[in-house]
C-alpha cells in the first residue's frame, strides 16, 4: 500500500486524489485541507433566491479535463450551456458601450467583415490590423510579451482597444509583462507554423471549414459549461466520489521534511496542526508562496523557481440590481474596459445573463471586476468605498439610476491569481528538471500550466498519473 498525501483541497487537489483513487494501484490517499470546506477559490453564496459564484462560474470544454472529470463522476447531466440568448460581449469605446466584433477571436482576426464594420476600431488601425497577414513572422524563438507580440503583429490601436481589455479580463495581468509562450502558445505556434495569425485561421479553415467558422462566430461560447446548482454543489459530487477517510479537513500542513529510515527508505513527514503524519509520496496543489515555503529545506531550487511566480490581487463587486433600472446595453454576456477609457472597471460580467436560474426575473446580477496586476492598491479600499467605486461604474458605463443595489457583496482576492510573465513556460521547464531528482514529488495547481479551472483538472491528473508511473516502472 503506497501512501500519498494530497496538499490542498481546490479543484486542482481534488482532481489528484480523484484521479489516484480510480487509478489501478494500492493507494491510499490523504487529502488535506486547511479551511473546512473543499474548493479553495470556487465556492457559490446562495442567499434567498440569488446565487452568486465567488469567483469562477464556468469553465471552457477545448481542454476537455474538467468536463471528463465531471463525467467520471456522474455529473456531466448538472453542466450546462450558456444560454442561447445574448450571446456577445461589449468593449467601451470612448465611454460608449460597442459589441466587441465577432469576427476577432481572443486576439485573431477571423472575419473580415464584421472588422471592416466594427465602430472599436479606427480605419487605420482596421487597414493595419488586415495588414497583419503580410507581416513577417518573427525570427526569434525567444518569449515576448503579449503587448509585444500584439503590437507587433495587430497594431497599436487594436492592442489598446480589444486585446489588452480581453485578456485583462481574462488574466488581470499586465500585458508588458505577460507571457505569450505560456498564456497563449496557439498564436505563438501559428505565427511559427504558418506565418502569422490570419494566414492560420485561413488554414485551419481549409483543414476544417466548419470548425473554424463555428470557432470565429458567437457559437465558441457552446464550449463553456457551468454547473447548474453552482459551483459548490459540482464540488459536492466531486467530493462524494472520494473514498472513505480520504478527506481530512481543518487539517493544515505547516513543515514538510523528508527522513530516510535505518534501510536507507526514505519517507515523507508532514507536520501538521493535528500532528504528524507519515507518507511515501507528496502532491502539492497549493498557490506558489505556500508551496514555496514547505519545500524550501527539503527542494530549495525547485521552492526558489516557484516562490518566484508573482501573483496579482482584485476585487470582485457582485451587485443584483433591476433591469429597468439600467439604461445602458445589457443585452449580452458582458463588458470590458480598456486601460486608455481610465476607469477603475477591467470588466464587469452579467453573469445572471449567462446562464439561468441565479437571479429571479426582472432581476440581473453584475459583477464588477476590479483591481489586477495594474491596479495593485484597489484592495487597500475598504468594503464601502469598493462598493462606491463599483457603484459609479454602473452609473456611468451602465446609466444606473440607483444608489443601492437588492442585494451585494465585496470579494477579496489578494494575490490569487497567478501572473505567467515573460519566462514563465522555461523556468516551468527547469522546474520539471529538479523535480525529476525527487520521483515521490508532485506539484500541480493553477500556478504552472494554467489558471483556468480545466488546466488545473489537468495538472492534477497529469501529477497522479505520473506518481502511479513512476512506481510501476520501479
Ligand atoms: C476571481 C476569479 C475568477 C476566476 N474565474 C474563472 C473562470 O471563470 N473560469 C475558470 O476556468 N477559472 C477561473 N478562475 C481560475 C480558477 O478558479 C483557479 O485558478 C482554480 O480554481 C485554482 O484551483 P487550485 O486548486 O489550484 O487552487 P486553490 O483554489 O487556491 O486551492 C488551494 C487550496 O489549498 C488550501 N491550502 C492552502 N494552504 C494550505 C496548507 N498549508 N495545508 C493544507 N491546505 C492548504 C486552501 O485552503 C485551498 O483550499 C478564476 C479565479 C479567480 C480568483
């Protein structure tokens, strides 16, 4: 019987003890977590008839992980779709609110049409940003940023008005910083394969003509998926599928040593606040600086590569307000706030648009993003003034004419979202070096191979998968 402890009960630990208790194989698992509820940042608010996620409320099937962790369990018939209804998104644009075209995808233009007839963009910037597929594609095999790499290919106007408020959205990153290699390798890939990002679509087209129109129209939002009671209920059926004893809540681990016994066997001792506990193998799914901290004695080149991925803060404001108390354009999914329009807004989600049953009718729920790797001292506000802040943002982007919402609620996320600057996917690489010298040693989480929730399905699999390899081959 090996035994293994699992480090952290978020989506991404779970997905390891999951994925080793279904796996061939005398394990016995251990999962650990500090607070009393699994999940780490997904957890759902129900209060009366709202139900407000706190900070994930759906997760992309592309990479399909999370949507195979759901079937294996059972609960692939609780994943919804989006709804049908309102499926776009605006950009504000000198204060007013435009659909963002649907022929421009993440950061790749796919329509030539709906460019030529988008009002986001200048005919300047709409003639260089088609200009793109006569762009030379970049000799050096070196990472760049994704201000770089989008300036370079795109033009500095649609960088400013649709890629940097996209990905802002996406990673609240600061985009003179953030890695193409490790946050969006695809591009990286077609600018090498096929000479630029235009040249790629026409040749995935060719490849497969529906896929890629389905991929350049509104239909890419089919491929999200969110559970239909939230999120906490889909990590209630994860959880149950875990076998017995399996889970050890309030148990936080504070040291991690490594002794070898009399045989020259060694072992993994973890002290916790409940005591000490004896394994022969580790999982760490826990963010950066925490893991850093508990393999900074026994691993201290892989706890100094790690430790050093930095991560940004934001808050998010979740207000339920009445529809005809709005007079700006809700007939979509939701905003994004480039830098140059100088609000304090990166995006704010109509999340009760998105999918049903969160809010009664009549009703919508917004969520305000604010804050990010650009805005560092958001969080220094109280819970008052953020909720002043997010309230002006309605009034001026939305046309709120209210002071007070039904229903809201601030949420902190201080430093918890991993920033992947330039560099990141080659120091990822030197970690996998050491940790090749320590077999018994996993990482996995959201701070090595992507945030999203998928990523982090996959990262723990990939570290139970691999932790079962390694001992077969033995
Ligand atoms: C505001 C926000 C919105 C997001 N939106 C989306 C989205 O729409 N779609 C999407 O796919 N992704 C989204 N993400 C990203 C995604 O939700 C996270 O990256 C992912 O859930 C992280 O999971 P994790 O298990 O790696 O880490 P965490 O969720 O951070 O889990 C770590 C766990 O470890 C525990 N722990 C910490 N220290 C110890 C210790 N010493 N001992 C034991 N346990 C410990 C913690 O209590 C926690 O439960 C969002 C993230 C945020 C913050």
């Amino acid at each position: 019987m090996k035994r293994v402890a699992v480090i952290g009960g978020g989506v991404s630990g779970l997905a390891t003890a999951l994925t080793l208790s279904k796996l061939d194989g005398d394990f016995q698992v251990t999962l650990l977590e500090a607070s009393d509820r699994v999940g780490g940042v997904l957890e759902t608010i129900h209060d009366g008839p709202y139900m407000v996620e706190r900070s994930a409320d759906n997760f992309a099937t592309l990479i399909p992980d999370a949507l195979m962790l759901s079937r294996q369990c059972g609960l692939e018939q609780e994943l919804i779709p989006p709804n049908s209804e309102h499926r776009q998104a605006f950009v504000l644009n000198r204060g007013r609110l435009l659909p963002v075209p649907v022929g421009f995808s993440l950061m790749q233009p796919t329509r030539i049409r709906s460019i030529l007839g988008t009002s986001t963009l200048s005919w300047y910037a709409k003639l260089r940003l088609l200009g793109e597929f006569w762009i030379p594609a970049r000799e050096s095999e070196e990472d760049e940023s994704l201000e770089s790499f989008a300036t370079r290919r795109l033009g500095v106007e649609t960088f400013e008005n649709l890629v940097e408020p996209i990905v802002s959205g996406i990673f609240t990153a600061n985009p003179a910083t953030l890695s193409m290699k490790a946050t969006m390798p695809q591009f990286v890939e077609m600018e090498r394969r096929y000479g630029g990002l235009i040249r790629g679509h026409l040749a995935a087209r060719k490849k497969d003509a529906a896929a890629a129109a389905r991929r350049a129209s509104g239909a890419r939002y089919d491929q999200f998926r969110a559970p239909r009671e939230g999120m906490s209920h889909w990590l209630a059926g994860l959880t149950a599928e875990l076998p017995d004893g399996c889970l050890q809540l309030n148990t936080r681990v504070v040291e991690v040593s490594n002794p070898t016994d009399s045989q020259g066997r060694s072992s993994w001792s973890l002290q916790t606040n409940r005591g000490t506990m004896d394994f022969d193998a580790v999982v760490c799914a826990l963010p950066a600086a925490a893991t850093a901290e508990l393999f900074q004695e026994t691993i201290p080149q892989a706890a100094a590569i790690v430790g050093d991925v930095p991560y940004a803060s934001s808050a998010v404001v979740a207000m339920i307000v009445n529809r005809a108390d709005l007079k700006g354009r809700i007939d979509g999914f939701g905003l994004i706030a480039p830098r140059k329009e100088g609000r304090p807004t990166l995006a704010i989600s109509y999340t009760s648009n998105k999918y049903p049953g969160r809010v009664p009718e009549g009703e919508i729920l917004l969520r305000v993003f604010l804050g990010g790797a650009l805005s560092p001292h958001m969080l220094d506000h109280s819970d008052a003034e953020l909720i002043e802040i997010a309230t002006e943002e309605l009034r001026a982007i939305l046309g709120w004419q209210e002071r007070r919402a039904n229903w809201q609620a601030v949420i902190r996320w201080k430093e918890s979202m991993p920033q992947y600057v330039v560099g990141h996917a080659e120091r990822m690489q030197q970690l996998e070096t050491v940790l090749r010298q320590h077999p018994t040693v996993k990482l996995c989480g959201a701070a090595y191979s992507g945030v999203g929730i998928p990523q982090c399905v996959r990262s723990g699999r990939k570290a139970a998968e691999e932790l079962a390899d390694n001992w077969s081959e033995q």
